[in-house]
C-alpha cells in the first residue's frame, strides 16, 4: 500500500532520490545530468504555482514516484540559469562531454516557447515517474490522475502534455486518463505527441 502527498510535504532530504528516480526517465532533463534534475526539482518543491504529489510506501516509507504540473513550465527551466555561475560551469562541463545534448537543449527551449499559447486556466503535465521496481502497477496513472483532480480543483480548466512517441507506458496512462492527442511534432531528435484534456 501507498499513500499521495502534496509534494510541498517532502522531507527535504528526499529530494535527491525524487531526482533519482527522475533519472529513469529517458528526457532531455535526465540526459542534461543529475545536478540539473537535482537542481530542477529544487526549484519546482518551491515553485507556489507547481502542483506536485508523490507516492510513497506505507510500510517502507520509500519513495515511489511523482508527478507535478506547472501553468509555467518553462519558468521552472528558466530558473535553472539563475545561479550564473553554477548554470556556466554546468553548460561548459555539457558542451565538451556531450554536445549533441547541448544542442538539442537549444532546439528544445526554441519549440517550447509558445507551446501552452499563454491559455488562462491551462496547465501543463510536466513529468510523471515511478520507480522501476514499483512500474505496471497504475501507480503512474494514479498520479497523474491526482494532478489533474487537484488542477480542477485549483481551478484550471484544460491540461496538456507532451510524451515520446515512443514511450507506450506513458501514453496509454494518459490516454486512460482522458487526455487526446492533438498533434505530433518533431523537437530537434524528440519525436512528440501534444495531448490535453479538459479538467
Ligand atoms: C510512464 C510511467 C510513469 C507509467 O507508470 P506505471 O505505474 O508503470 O504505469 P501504470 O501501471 O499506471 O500503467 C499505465 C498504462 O501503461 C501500460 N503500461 C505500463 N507499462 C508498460 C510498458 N512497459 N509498455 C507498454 N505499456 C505499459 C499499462 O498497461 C497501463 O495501460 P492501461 O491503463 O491501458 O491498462 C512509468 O513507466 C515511468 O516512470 N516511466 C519513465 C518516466 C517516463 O517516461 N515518464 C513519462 C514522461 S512523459
């Protein structure tokens, strides 16, 4: 059995293996490296506007999966720069070590711009993960579901999402949750299905 928390709920110290099990996704996120998934879902635990919950083991207490939207994704991507200095030194470690990484993060922060049109009441699915041991379970589902229950409630009136073409898993969750696909896109090597749903 597990129980949904409000991600403003977390300890703290459970932060990095939030990022962990983050890490299992195959995005351009985790493929920018764990000090920005870290640093990413540091920002998003303090983002007001971010909606998050996570899944965690009622005998254990171990951390299963998460899932949070945002009304501003990219104001969580954004923020990843504001610390000059640290965001430097991470973007010229990036460029040398894998520079087609570096590449598409520039092709995908161009295709982004514009993508939620700036909708009053709209609100985005930004992740959703559960670890591997825990997968095929509906606890991705569940998660996601809840996300879109407590955007309702918050009072947002459509959600969108973007998923892989490839990745099934995350598909048919959220076609089982009401979402449709609108359109499918190219962003640099990502090859994308843009989904909503109205809440
Ligand atoms: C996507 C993810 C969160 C789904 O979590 P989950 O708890 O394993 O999924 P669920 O048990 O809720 O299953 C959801 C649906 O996917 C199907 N599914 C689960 N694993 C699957 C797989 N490996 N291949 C194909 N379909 C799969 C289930 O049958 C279910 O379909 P149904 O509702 O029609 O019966 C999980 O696979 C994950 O963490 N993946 C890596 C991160 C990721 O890709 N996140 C999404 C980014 S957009």
């Amino acid at each position: 059995m597990y129980t949904l928390h409000n991600l403003t709920e977390l300890n703290l110290a459970l932060l990095p293996r939030l990022a962990e099990i983050h890490m299992g996704d195959r995005g351009l996120l985790s493929k920018l490296g764990y000090p920005f998934v870290l640093r990413y879902f540091e920002i998003a635990y303090k983002d007001r506007r971010v909606i998050g919950v996570y899944a965690q083991d009622d005998d254990s207490g171990e951390l299963i999966g998460y899932g949070i939207a945002s009304p501003q994704p990219e104001s969580l991507t954004s923020q990843l720069t504001d610390d000059k200095k640290w965001f430097i030194k991470q973007i010229i470690k990036l460029f040398f070590t894998r520079p087609h990484v570096f590449i598409q993060l520039i092709v995908s922060s161009i295709t982004i711009k514009g993508q939620m049109d700036n909708k009053a009441n709209a609100i985005e699915c930004v992740y959703f993960s559960v670890d591997p041991k825990y997968r095929g379970q509906k606890i991705g589902r569940t998660l996601q579901k809840e996300l879109m229950d407590r955007a309702r409630i918050s009072g947002y009136k459509i959600i969108f999402a973007s998923i892989e073409t490839w990745n099934k898993a995350s598909l048919s969750a959220t076609l089982a949750n009401g979402f449709t696909i609108v359109k499918t896109f190219r962003e640099g090597i990502y090859h994308r299905h843009r989904l909503e749903s109205k809440l």
